[in-house]
C-alpha cells in the first residue's frame, strides 16, 4: 500500500510522487478544463496567445504522463462553444495551435495505438482544422489501448439537448420506443461507450464547470488546482492523481465499514 497520508507531498521528488501512486486504483478516466492562459500571459506582459502557445507544452506534459501511467482516457477541453465570442485573432491562433497540436502529436497516436476523437460542434470549426480534425480521427479510429478526447466548440448543454432530439427522432421514426432510460440516453451523447470521468482537473484557480460534460460528471471527483495550466507540469499531474486516491469514491453509498445500523 502506498503510504498515503495527511502530510504535504511538496518536498517529494516526481520519482517519490511516482512511487506514491497506486497503480491499482488509477482513474480510468481523466478530463481536464485547462484554465489560466490568459492570465499566465498577462502576469508577464505578454499576449494572451502566448499563453496559449505555453499551453501546448502543458498539453503535451499531460498526455506523456497519462502514457507513462497507461491512464487509458484523457478528455481535453480545448475550445468551448462560449469560446466563439473571443477576438477573432485569438481564435485564429487557438485553431493553428490545434492543427499544430494534431499534426506534432499524429505519428505518437499511431505509435502508442491511441484513438483521437473529437467532440463538439466540429461543423463550426474552419474548414482546414476540420478537415484535419476528421483525417487523425478517422485513421486512428481502430485503436483501443488509449483515447484522447478532445473537446471543441463544446457546450454540455447542447450535447445534452442535442442527445434528446436525436433520441425523439429516433421514436417517431419507430427505431426507439417507451419511456427513456438513463442508459439508452447515455447512448446518444457524444462520449457513448466511454466511460464517465473519474477525476476532472481544473486549473487556474477557478472552481466551476463552465458547461463541461454535464452528464458525464455526476460522480466524477474534482480536484481544483490554482496553478496556471501553461505552468501544469507532470509533477501537477501526480498531486491531483494522490490527491484522487485519498478520495473515498462512495456513489452515494456508506463509506466503507460503516454498517447501516451504525449510521442510524
Ligand atoms: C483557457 O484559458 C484556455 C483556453 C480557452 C484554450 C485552451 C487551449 C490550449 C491549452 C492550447 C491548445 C490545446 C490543444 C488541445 C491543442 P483562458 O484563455 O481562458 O485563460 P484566462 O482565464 O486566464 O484568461
């Protein structure tokens, strides 16, 4: 048993952090709102794209972690549909810094069999970033060792009214019938088949959801973190994952050896 405890992780190396972990209890599923680059910019005069470009080496950090660790599932959110309303120079580089991303990252998707799948409203990107975005999804569509989700222009309360309008035209052409369950709609989401997160990160000191898998997170563990994503590191990576596994992940049960006369 790693030797889990009250006591602060800050003086420990990223090898203690490492041999700290649990490799049993891992999420299978991690989802991160990467918050800050703005501000990371700012903090040191400079425009706000610099941040976001700093932000990539963050994405990159994040991803080789989840390698190592054999984590099969990161969900990123990339670009939001509120994110639209940004100067249009801002989107403009947060969509070359994606197709840089893409095409930086293609050869290690095939290399280390992992699946991209985008979701969002990826009609709404331009037309090269979709085209793209389609191309890496399509030719690493086969592999099931490990998945990189990426979310753009993505908005947990479209996907979820998007999920119910599919599903009634599905009952009123007859391919769906009776009263809805929780599974069958789960089946209409653009995550179906993946299972829900199990920790959502969120940077930059910022503790909301901002429209991020609504769904999904139900009984997801959150961990808020104030560091700047351009500044999240590997070593950032492992604090939340301790962080996770001192979590008593109880689905509305009782915790652990209580007995339901005890509570009483
Ligand atoms: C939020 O910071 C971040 C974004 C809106 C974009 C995130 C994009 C990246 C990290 C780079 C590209 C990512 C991929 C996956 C290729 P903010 O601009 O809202 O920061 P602020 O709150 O400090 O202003």
């Amino acid at each position: 048993m790693p030797l889990h405890s009250t006591h602060s992780f800050a003086e420990l190396t990223e090898d203690d952090l490492f041999s700290q972990l649990d490799q049993e209890t891992l999420p299978r599923h991690v989802a991160v709102i990467m918050d800050g680059n703005g501000r990371w910019a700012s903090h040191r005069g400079l425009p706000r794209i610099a941040g976001h470009r700093e932000g990539l080496v963050a994405v990159r950090e994040v991803l080789n972690t989840c390698y190592r660790l054999g984590i099969p599932i990161l969900t990123l959110y990339a670009f939001s549909e509120e994110n639209w309303n940004r100067p249009q120079a801002e989107i403009d580089l947060l969509m070359t810094l994606l197709e840089k991303f893409l095409l930086q990252e293609r050869q290690t998707f095939h290399e280390r069999k992992t699946r991209f799948f985008p979701i969002g409203l990826l009609h709404k990107l331009p037309a090269s970033t979709q085209e793209l975005v389609h191309t890496i999804a399509q030719e690493t569509e086969h592999f099931t060792d490990r998945t990189v989700v990426v979310a753009l222009s993505y908005g947990g309360r479209s996907e979820i009214i998007d999920a119910a309008n599919r599903l009634i035209d599905d009952m009123q052409c007859g391919k769906a019938s009776g009263r809805v369950q929780e599974a069958q709609f789960e089946r209409y989401l653009s995550t179906a088949g993946f299972p829900d997160p199990d920790l959502l990160i969120r940077t930059s000191g910022e503790a909301r959801i901002s429209n991020f898998l609504l769904w999904q997170i139900a009984y997801t563990e959150i961990y808020f973190t104030k560091t700047l994503w351009p500044d999240f590191r590997r070593r950032d990576v492992l604090l939340a994952l301790l962080d996770y596994q001192k979590r008593d992940r109880r689905f509305g049960r009782l915790p652990h050896g209580v007995s339901p006369q005890n509570r009483l």
